[in-house]
C-alpha cells in the first residue's frame, strides 16, 4: 500500500492543476502573513504557515515556468528559498547582520517571475509587469532608510501583484495548450 502525498502529486499532474494548487498556496501565504501582523500571539506560527505555502509555491512555479526558461525558473526558486530560510531564521537572531530582510530575496524572486510570465504564452502579460513593478517595492527593503520614507507605498505594488497572481491562478490558472506548445518547443 503506497501512501500519496498531495503536494507530489500536485507537481506530477497537469500544468492546470499545478497552477490552481500554486494559487492555493500563494493565498495561504497572503492569509498566514496578514495574520502575523494582525495577532501578536500567533505570529511564530503564522508565520511558519506563510513560510511552508511559499515553499510550495516556489516548487510548482519552478515547474510551470520550466518550460519559459529552465535556468531562470531555477534562479527564481533560489531566491524564493532563500527568503524563505531568512525569514523563518530571522526571529531566532541566527543569521549573519549582512544578510538582508527576506523581502530583498522576494522582491528578486517577484522580477524573476514576473519576467518568466512576461514571457510565457500560457499567462496575461500585465501579471508579469505587475510582478515585477511588486518585486521593485520589495527591493526597497534593501535600505532601512528608504524604507521608512516610503513605507507604506512601498508595499502596496508587491501585494497587488502577488494578490493579482493569486486570483488568476485561482479563478483561471493556465492556459493549457499554450504551456504545453510552450513544454514541447523546449524540451
């Protein structure tokens, strides 16, 4: 008797699938981090919540833009990751004083994506620009000075793009037939 695991199965089904399960994720995130900053008590484990949906959907990006560019879908889920680990670090005080607020690796990991849409056939452009115009507002965390000027600005372009993804993935996914043209042309 073989025990099945959903996220596996969510990498090895459709391109559709992925993509919803992706959106899936993506809004737990959205919902794990809002709820971080709203209740004080919960917030460790809120966002351990946030940090295991990125996770999830930093692994099924990676396959869906596969097919747009393999290494930069690769250099995408670094980042990703590494923000990932930054952020579920940074509250314990272990990492070194020069790595950077998570957002940095995020914002780096949303210009990626962003492109990797742009690029793609299989998603609406104006998702990608809107990704890429919240990975700039992420990229301002790379100065605590310029943060403070501009906050809260700065944060309203990464999360209406990101929120934007969100609902697509959720209400329309991919398209199917261009991803798999796409998949095909490069394999």
């Amino acid at each position: 008797m073989s025990t099945s695991n959903p996220f596996q199965n969510a990498i090895a089904s459709s391109p559709q699938s992925k993509a919803r399960v992706a959106g899936v994720f993506y809004l737990g995130t959205i919902i794990a981090g809002a709820s971080a900053l709203v209740f004080a008590n919960g917030q460790m484990i809120a966002n351990m919540v946030a940090t295991i949906c990125y996770v999830g959907v930093t692994l099924l990006f990676y396959h869906i833009f596969k097919p747009v560019n393999k290494n930069i879908s690769l250099l995408a889920a670094f980042f990703s990751l590494a923000g990932c680990v930054s952020g579920a670090l940074r509250p314990y005080a272990v990492l070194p004083s020069f790595i950077p607020n998570p957002l940095v690796f995020f914002g780096v990991y949303c210009l990626l994506i962003g492109y990797l849409i742009f690029r793609s056939t299989f998603l609406p452009k104006i998702l990608g620009v809107l990704m890429a115009i919240g990975g700039l507002g992420w990229l301002t965390f790379l100065s605590p000075s310029l943060v403070d000027s501009l906050a809260p600005f700065n944060l309203a372009p990464g999360i209406l793009g990101e929120s934007a993804l969100t609902l697509w993935l959720l209400a329309k996914g991919v398209n199917v037939q261009e991803w798999k043209k796409l998949a095909l042309a490069n394999a």
